[in-house]
C-alpha cells in the first residue's frame, strides 16, 4: 500500500541511493526530533547490531535467547531480537487474563479514555508529519524490507493520515450508537459497539509500520487491550513506534508487544485465550488458526489477485505504467500485488507487453525499486517458473534470471521481475490451474489472452480462485465493468481506466471480500467490524400500566 500523491520536497529524496542515505543522515537532527528512539539507523550494522525488546505489563524485557537477523541486502547480523520461548510467556497470558471481556473502556465505562486516545492520534500524526521523524521510519524500514526510498515513505504517509483521520473526537465517533422506540412507553433498545477485551494481532513482514500501526490503534480505540506480534524480521519498526506513542501519551501498560516464533506465538493464544485475534500473512497459517482459535478470528491473508485490461485501449503508457507498479514494487512483496494478467487481444497488438519489458528493465537494486525477496529463495522462484514454461503455449515474456552483482544472503530470493505468459486454455486445465495460480510473494506475474467470446472463461477462472482481496478491472466501457463486477467477488476492486491492484490509502477499504472470516484496515467500518462486537441494550422503565393483572400462564 503507497501513496503515488508526496511533497515535492520528498519527492526529490526519492530518487536517492538506497546506498546513499546513510551518510546524508543527521544524526543531531534526529536525536532532537524522536527522543524515544533507542536506534539510529546510520550505525545500525553487523559491528553494532541494534537490539528489540518486548513489552509486558507496561514494562520493557529481555528474554533468555537472541534470534539474529541477516542484513537482507548483505548478510551481516545487523539486529539481535529478544525473543521468548514457550517456558517465557507466562507474563503475557497473565496480562490477557486481567482484561475483563468488557475492555479497557466502553460507552458505558471510563468515556474518557476516547478522547484520551484521541489526543494521543494527533500528537502521532504530528510528530509523523516531521520531516526528520519521516525520514526516520523510512529509512528503517528501507533497512530491514528493503524497498524504494518513495515505497517505504509512502508507508509512513498513509499511517500519519490514518491517525490525522482519529484525531479528537473522531475516536468516540466510532463508538456512536442507535436508539429504537419501543412497543410501550418507557422501553427503547439502543445498539452499541463492544470491545472484545483482551485482543491479539499478528502482522506480516511486508509492511513493518503501515499495517500494525493501523489495526493496533483500530484495537485501542475501540476499548480492547491487544497483545502484537510482528514478523521478527521487521519488528524493530514497531518497536521503534511503540516508544514514540508512549512518548505522544499512550499507557505503557496499553499495549503488550512479543517477539517469538510461530510454535511460541500459537501456544500464547491457546493459553492466553484472547476474544479476538486478527492475522495478517498466509492462508495456510490462516488456516490453521482459525481451527485452534475455534472462529475467533478475522483474517486478511493471501491475495492472488487479478487485473483484466477490457476491450477498450486507451492510454497505452499509463496502463504499463501501473502493470509495472502493480506487479513490481516491492519487489512484488505486497498482498495486494498485481500475480495474473487477463490482457484482451485488442491489448496485445498495442505496445503494452513491449513498455512493460522496458519499465521492468529500469528496476534495480541500487534503488531498491527490485531488491530481496524475504520469503521465496533464487532456486524456488526459477525452479516455479520452468514448471510454468512446462505448459504448453506457455512462455517467458522478460526476466527470468537472478540478479547479478550483489551479496544478498541465499536464504533470500533475488531475481529480475519476471512474466510468464500461459495461454488461457491452457491455464484452465485442471492438472494446470494451481500452478498457474500459486501465489509467488515476489517480482513475478503471469500473464494470458483472452478473446471477446472468452470472457466466461476468464470469470470461470476467477470464480475457481481461493484468495479474494484485490482486482483491477481497466476499462471505461460500463456494460463490460458491470459484467465483470456483477459476476466477482474481490474486496478491494477498482474500477475504470486507471484501475489498479495496489497503492490502497487510508481512505478506503482494504480488505477481502466472500469469507465471513475477512478482516478490513484503516476505515471507520473496517475498526468497527475487525475490534467490536455490537451489544443490544433494552431499557424497559415502565410504568406498568394501571389496573394490571398477573395474566394466565402461556
């Protein structure tokens, strides 16, 4: 998720070296502006590893082991993660156990924790709007899920945005009720939204501020005392942020932050029985929560997701332009990122593959604009790619080929973006289909043709697909927009010439659609369906109307 519309001034530093901005850094200007920070992103380096902690019951610990990580762009142990074990979380299942299921606040106890949290949104949201406190959060994430200097600041714009969005009275705003006249005088039923209590999150590695920071304030406001747990590769992000809402007034005892693996996390939640936990990463892991939690869960997990370019071409250059954008920044490490092309044959015989090749051809790591892939290694992705070129008619379009020059570890994956072209029959075919749509969490796409009498197969196709997040439907003919609307499922769909996958903002929601377990982020309705629940209350006050008589039994 990014933000195409940033100041001029940012603009200009996008454009940067990733290799570049350490030594244009300053530190005193830094050290003025975040007091709470405990890193400085210049120094953090294999010689001078930076160190994460965990928060428990509104203090900072240690834990009895480090988990290191490997500097993604050159392998050096640049960060030690306190990370605790199963025999280590007693202190957070007994911090769970103290929220009462009626949360920290509700509309009915301690109101003034809304405004409290209000206040904390707008001194966040202002110290974000400081360029030194920006270029902080941009360069740490740079650091540790490498991506374009303008990619990862657009993270940052969009959480200060969301928290501009819940400043002051806006958070007790979404605590708004209703009221019903009832069958009698006296009586009226009034609906409210209710904290869950005690709430765990679980967020991926992909977006280390955006994504935490929206659906942990989303928790918070709606009264609920979360417990989070970050992809240990990107947590010191969060870490960092933590330490700066404390500092802009939020209760150190508000929020529980844990870094462990995925067998430690899991035995959290079955003893520490949180009303409600919300993830974010993989369908399979998804899965299998959604199983030990009984259904107390709402999930954002894989997208597999889609873009069918209409009959209608127009504006050649920007259709490329955003295939390239969807498909590639990142390095294709976005749920939201553009995996299959459905092209109409009117587009093929334009000049779109060709200015997609050479939009692809200007991505490189000295500016991360291509960089790591944090979850597929080198040997996987290529290895993916000739089971694909296995299918008949199939095709590589541009790329293919590991990238060169560089000293990013083996546990990582590093190659050119990449599009594999598989003809629509083909892609169909029952023993080719899942292939054709494994979710690759990288610079790869695939793409295939249809004809104007094919576009059942190409709904077919989408129908037959499991992960429903995001689409793309590029064209301005309305009849064909609302066939394809009509007969789809994804949550998050746009619609229209400039339509695209990814660059979701703040102002909207992001989220799947077609399973009861989906989850939304960054919007009033996504807080109030993901972190409350709604609580009917009926008053009855009378009076019992005279002369009345104990009626016959029923």
């Amino acid at each position: 998720m990014y933000r195409l519309q940033v100041c001029r001034e940012m603009r200009a530093r996008a454009s940067q070296s990733a290799f570049n901005w350490v030594t244009s850094f300053n530190p005193s200007r830094f050290i003025h502006s975040l007091p709470s920070a405990t890193v400085k992103v210049e120094e953090i380096a294999g010689s001078q590893p930076a160190e994460v902690h965990n928060l428990v019951q509104g203090k900072w610990i240690g834990s009895s082991k480090w988990n290191t990580i490997l500097d993604p762009l050159n392998g050096e142990s640049f960060i030690k993660v306190a990370e605790i074990d199963e025999t280590e979380i007693q202190p957070f299942v007994e911090s769970l156990s103290k929220v009462p299921k009626h949360g920290l606040h509700n509309p009915f106890k301690a109101p003034e924790r809304y405004l409290m949290l209000g206040d904390v949104s707008v001194k966040a949201a202002h110290m974000l709007s400081q360029p030194e406190v920006s270029d902080f959060f941009t360069r740490l994430i740079q650091r540790v899920s490498p991506k374009s200097y303008q990619q990862a600041l657009g993270e940052v714009y969009v959480t200060r945005k969301f928290l501009e969005n819940f400043c002051g009275d806006q958070v007790r705003f979404l605590a708004r009720s209703f009221a019903i006249p009832g069958n009698h005088l006296g009586q009226q039923s009034h609906g409210f939204r209710w904290p869950y209590g005690p709430v765990a999150i679980i967020t991926p590695f992909n977006f280390p501020l955006e994504i935490p920071v929206l659906q942990l304030m989303g928790a918070l406001y709606m009264g609920n005392k979360p417990v989070l747990k970050v992809d240990s590769k990107v947590c010191i992000v969060m870490e960092q942020m933590l330490r700066l809402l404390h500092d802009c007034g939020l209760p150190v005892e508000d929020v529980d932050f844990i870094n462990s693996d995925g067998k430690t996390m899991n035995k959290l939640l079955l003893e520490g029985n949180p009303r409600m936990t919300l993830f974010t990463g993989s369908s399979r892991v998804a899965d299998k929560l959604a199983v030990d939690l009984k259904g107390r869960i709402k999930l954002e997990d894989a997208g597999f997701d889609w873009k069918i370019l209409g009959p209608d071409v127009e504006q050649v250059d920007y259709v490329a332009w955003v295939c390239d954008q969807d498909a590639y920044a990142c390095s294709g490490q976005k749920c939201s990122a553009q995996s299959m092309l459905f092209m109409h044959e009117n587009w093929s015989k334009s000049s779109l593959l060709r200015q997609m090749n050479d939009l692809a051809a200007r991505r490189k790591l000295e500016d991360l604009t291509v960089g790591p892939v944090l979850t597929f290694t080198t040997e996987a992705m290529l290895e993916h790619m000739n089971k694909l070129l296995q299918i008949s008619g199939s095709k590589l379009l541009f790329g293919g080929e590991a990238l060169k020059n560089h000293s990013i570890p083996s546990i990582y994956g590093a190659i050119k973006p990449t599009a594999i072209f598989v003809p629509l029959e083909e892609l169909l075919k029952d023993n080719n289909y899942e292939l054709v749509t494994r979710e690759i969490f990288g610079p790869f796409q695939i793409i295939t043709e249809y004809k104007d009498h094919q576009l059942p197969m190409v709904l077919d196709a989408l129908e037959r697909m499991h992960a429903h997040l995001t689409a793309a439907i590029v064209s301005n003919d309305p009849l064909f927009l609302q066939e394809v609307i009509g007969k789809s499922v994804n949550g998050t769909t746009y619609a229209g010439l400039r339509a695209r996958t990814t660059g979701a903002p703040q102002n909207h929601w992001f989220g799947p659609a077609g399973d009861p377990r989906g989850a939304g982020i960054g919007t009033p309705e996504a807080i109030k369906l993901v972190w409350s629940c709604h609580r009917e209350i009926i008053y009855d006050f009378g009076p019992v109307p005279q002369n009345w008589e104990t009626p016959a039994s029923t």
